[in-house]
C-alpha cells in the first residue's frame, strides 16, 4: 500500500515536471509501454512510460529496467536530482536505463513551485531555502565529524595505521631487504674466497 502510495506520489511530480520539458517527453516516447522499477529498500517504486513520455501506473509484469537506489540519497533528490543517480545499480534493457538515468539527471524539479500551490510563494521559497540550508550544514557536520574521527582514530590514539606511515614502512621494508641481500652476497663472496 505504502509502494503504490510512493509510486502514485512520484508519477504525479514527475508527470508535472515532464509537463515543462518537452525534450524529456522526447527522450522517453520512444520507450512506451516499458517500465522501471526503483529500489530504495524498503520501498519499491514503479513506473510505466505511457504514450508521449509521460509516467503511468506500472502493470504487474517484470520490469524492463530494475534501478537500486541508496535510501539515503533519496532526501537530496528532491534537491538535486546528481545527488540520487551517484550509488546507481542498474539491470535490465541498457538503452531504456540510459534514457532514464539521462532524463531523471537532467530533470530539474522546482521544490518552491511544487510547495507555492500548498503554502504560497514566500512560504514555500523560504522553507525550500532552510531546506538547502539545512542539507548543507547537516553535510558539513558529517564532514567534520569524519575528518575529526579519522584524525583520532589515526593520529591521536593510533588504531589504525595512516596511508603515510604505511607508506615510510613499507619503504623502509624494502630498504632492509635490499641491504640484507647485498649482505648475503658479500658474505657468499668472503666465503668463496
């Protein structure tokens, strides 16, 4: 119930986005009749082109193109449509997911428009706004607190060995090898003497 909630949800945004676009209704005519389902565990999303490019409801059959989505990406996408096609796993009919990928990618939603018929334009370019805002700063904190972990993690209380001092070991490694082999062939040669 929830899934065909989703999907019928994702139809209606798409189908008005697509409205403005006439080159994405372009892009995807030509595969009519062929649906795509998307996997965000635990929901699944699926759609149908219909004639002209436009999205319908998806019949039960298989699907042409089976496209694995991170959940966590999904919240950006309405943002920024890059951000949900980076950890992409596509399968199924090749074409059909290039002219998918191409037109989700190039798609660019307008969240203020979306909101402005609910809450009005001020309203809704403020409370987009704070949401750009918000993913931004929430972004950088996760950042931060990732640089300041592994610094910890490495520097502070070493449980892990950082990609330089593997690398002067290593090296130093080597240079041990190099000198114990000259070593063995002058004591072979002392020997043979």
């Amino acid at each position: 119930m929830i899934d065909q909630f989703a999907s019928s949800a994702a139809i209606a945004v798409l189908n008005r986005m697509l409205t403005r676009e006439q080159w994405a209704r372009d892009k995807l005519a030509p595969f009519a009749g062929r649906s795509a389902r998307f996997d965000a565990p635990p929901f699944t999303l699926t759609l149908q082109v219909a004639d002209g490019g436009m999205f319908a409801a998806a019949d039960q059959g298989e699907p042409a193109v089976t496209i694995g989505v991170a959940l966590s990406s999904l919240p950006l996408a309405m943002l920024d449509p890059q951000a949900a096609m980076k950890d992409v796993r596509l399968s199924g009919d090749a074409e059909f997911a290039q002219a998918l990928a191409f037109v989700l990618q190039n798609l660019r939603p307008e969240p203020e428009e979306e909101l402005s018929r609910f809450i009005g334009d001020a309203a809704a370019q403020r409370l987009v706004g704070l949401m750009r805002a918000s993913a931004s700063q929430w972004k950088q904190i996760a950042d931060n607190m990732l640089d300041s972990t592994a610094h910890y993690v490495v520097k502070e209380n070493p449980m892990v060995v950082g990609s330089d001092d593997l690398e002067a070991f290593t090296q130093d490694v080597n240079r041990l090898r190099d000198a114990v082999a000259r070593a063995e062939t002058r004591i072979d040669r002392l020997v043979s003497i």
